[in-house]
C-alpha cells in the first residue's frame, strides 16, 4: 500500500511513539487512509486543494452507520445533482483518530467533517485548521438555532468555521424488560454502579463521559470537580461492573440488541435507532451532558464548494431528512421551521429553542485536562 508520502507517515509514527495515538489506532488511520485510495481513485499526497477542484469534488467525512446512510441517501446526491459537485465519502472511528489524518495530511485532502461537540470544534480551532465561513453565502443560517451559533463563535473569536447542524443527549439507557422506568428515576446515574447489574451494563470508553459520571454518581460537578482522584477511584470501581466499554454508535446498537446488555450510558440517537427497531428501550435523558454537532470546514479546503455543501444541508427538507435518517434532532430553529412529530419525538429534543435545563459541556476545560484525563482513565480502563 503506498500511504502518501513519507512525512506523513513519519509524523503519524511521531504521534504514535509521543502517545497521541495507541497502536490499533494507528493500524486503523492506515487502514482508513488505504481505504480513501480505494474510494478517491488515486494516493493520498495527489489529493491537494488544486486536485479536489479540477475534479469538481468535496470530500465530507462521517461517523458511518445510520449517520452516514442518512447523510448519503438524502443530501448528497441531490447536492451532487443541484450543483455538479460530487461528494467524496469518507468514516472516521473517532474524533482523535481523524485529527491524527487531518494532521498528517497535504492541506486540501479533507474538506468538510462532522464535528461532535463543541469540544472538538474548539480543538481543531486551536489545532490550526479554523476556516473562516463567509455567511452570506449561507442563507440557510437564518433559520438555525441561535444559542447553536453562539456556541460555536464563541469558540472561534465570533468567527464560524462550522454550521450548527443537529444536537443531542447522552444519557442513561435500559431494557425495560430488566429495568423499570420507576427504578431508572429514582436511582439515575447511580443504576450504572449498581452491582445487581454487574456483567449486563456497559459504557462509552471515553475520556469525557467516564469522569463526567462518575462526578454525577459522587454528587460533583463534572466540569469543576472538587475531587478527582475520588472520581477516578469511582471509574475504578465501576470498571469491575462493566462486560464491555464500546467505542461506536453501531457497537452500543449491537450490545442492547442481542441483549448482551440491559444498562448503559449512551447517546439519544442510537437509543432512538433501537427504539424504532422494535427494542423497548428506555432513556433517562437527565443524567449526562447535551452536544452539539457541526459541518466543520477544514483550512484550505475550497469554500465555494463548502459553503454550498452546508448551506444544501440545512435545507430545512433536507436537514428535516437526515435528522429522521440519523435519529438525532436538527439544529433548526422549531420557532421558524415547522418540526414534523418524526423530529418532535427523538429524545433530547427541544421545541423551546432555548435549550433551558440543558448542560452543555465547557470546551476550555475538557481541553485544558484532556492530556491529563485521557492518559488517567487509559490506565484505569487497563485495569490499572
């Protein structure tokens, strides 16, 4: 396989021998930069901006399954139709491992991604690859949720290098035929500590989530917590308790699905993904955290086609599509775009536009620990 060229590859090893990166990630970039071969019709190193343009193509990249599915069957053809623009499709795992790509790539490579949370959209602000959207090439921004927009220029110096695109919950998900809706709200986060339920629970293996409720199972407040070696003892804990820690949307779907396990936090689209399956799965939406998700613009991309790309998407027929596609709520103002009840009842959803009783996570915080943490709770989920 020919990966680019050699400085890519030599700054991906440097970010697997600093730590950035653990082995299987890396072995997954490599995989995933052959399979943008495959995909692209050529090597890496011949994707440069010139390149992207004369083929009059944008590459968008997803977090695959029913996100990208619902990304593929309703925007992007009909984009492809509109404007002549052709989307190149890609997946990423997760966030760190698209970042590692983004950072060993020729500027122009990728293009547009779907950024979760304003976490990452700060990150890859402070990462050096912030773009700067002229918004008046996006009439469609009128009819998105302002508090959405706030929180991302505020991430940016008032500057968008993303559009605001849907939003969501993590929260506490159960198999009601294990678990009542009585015995979820009375006991909330405090279920996944709970020994009746050791080996049948699971968790999301991240550095964010574990700290964030284990803060809420010792009373703390995750993003000022008061104690964190007690908190980290309480991931410990927990960590005797839990069959599996998944790292994928689909992987959580198959857990819940064979009924490999009844308890899990978990994100308010895959649990509306199980609930439209047929799965009498129940969510407690009051433990955890809200995010937001944007189409993230990469420096160096071509913008034309970009502001194109994201001003078709939050079409509201469009962006109303993908957001009944992915089971996650879009990002549209309910106040200025009527919501079919397909949008109205996806969990974490909000008719008010005002988000209130919603906590949002703090991107300067989880950044200023994000070394600190994520090394912790590696070691922690290793059993050590």
């Amino acid at each position: 396989m020919k990966f680019g060229d050699s400085k890519k590859y030599e700054r991906l090893l440097e970010a697997y021998e600093s730590g950035d990166i653990d082995r299987r990630s890396l072995l997954r970039i490599i995989g995933a930069a052959a399979a943008v071969v495959g995909v692209a019709g050529g090597p890496l190193g011949k994707l440069t901006k010139s390149a992207m343009a004369a083929a009059e193509s944008i590459r968008f990249d997803g977090w695959g399954g029913i996100v990208s599915e619902a990304f593929h069957n309703n925007a992007f053809p009909p984009f492809t139709k509109k404007t002549g623009v052709k989307v190149v499709e890609g997946e990423f795992g997760d966030t760190d491992e698209f970042l590692s790509l983004v950072k060993a790539s020729q500027p122009g490579e990728y293009n547009v991604f779907l950024v979760s949370g304003v976490y990452d959209y700060y990150r890859f602000c402070q990462a050096g690859f912030a773009s700067a959207i002229n918004e008046a090439n996006i009439p469609n921004l009128k009819n998105v949720l302002e508090p959405t927009l706030t929180a991302f220029r505020n991430e940016s110096e008032g500057k968008l290098s993303a559009v605001p695109f849907d939003y969501g919950v993590t929260g506490l998900a159960y198999n009601r035929k294990y678990i009542s809706d009585e015995e979820a709200k009375s006991k909330g986060v405090k279920l996944l500590w709970d020994e009746k339920y050791k080996g049948k629970m699971a968790g999301y293996d991240s550095f964010q989530t574990r700290p964030w409720m284990a803060a809420l199972y010792l009373g703390q407040d995750p993003q000022n917590p008061s104690d964190i070696n007690a908190i980290w003892d309480a991931c410990r804990k927990q960590r005797d308790l839990v069959v599996k820690y998944w790292s994928s949307g689909q992987e959580f779907i198959d857990l819940f699905a064979k009924e490999e396990i009844v308890l899990s936090d978990g994100w308010s689209g895959r649990v509306a993904s199980l609930q439209n399956s047929g799965q009498d799965i129940g969510f407690l939406s009051t433990v955890g955290f809200a995010w937001l998700e944007g189409l993230y613009v990469l420096k160096g991309s071509p913008m034309e086609e970009a502001e194109q790309l994201l001003n078709f998407c939050i079409e509201p027929k469009v962006a109303i599509a993908i957001a009944e596609g992915q089971f996650y709520p879009t990002s549209l103002d309910p106040t200025k775009v009527p919501m079919p009840d397909s949008v109205k009842k996806l969990p974490g959803y909000d008719d008010t536009a005002k988000f209130d009783g919603y906590v949002w996570e703090k991107a300067k915080f989880w950044y200023e620990h994000q070394d600190e943490f994520k090394k912790e709770w590696s070691r922690i989920s290793k059993g050590g």
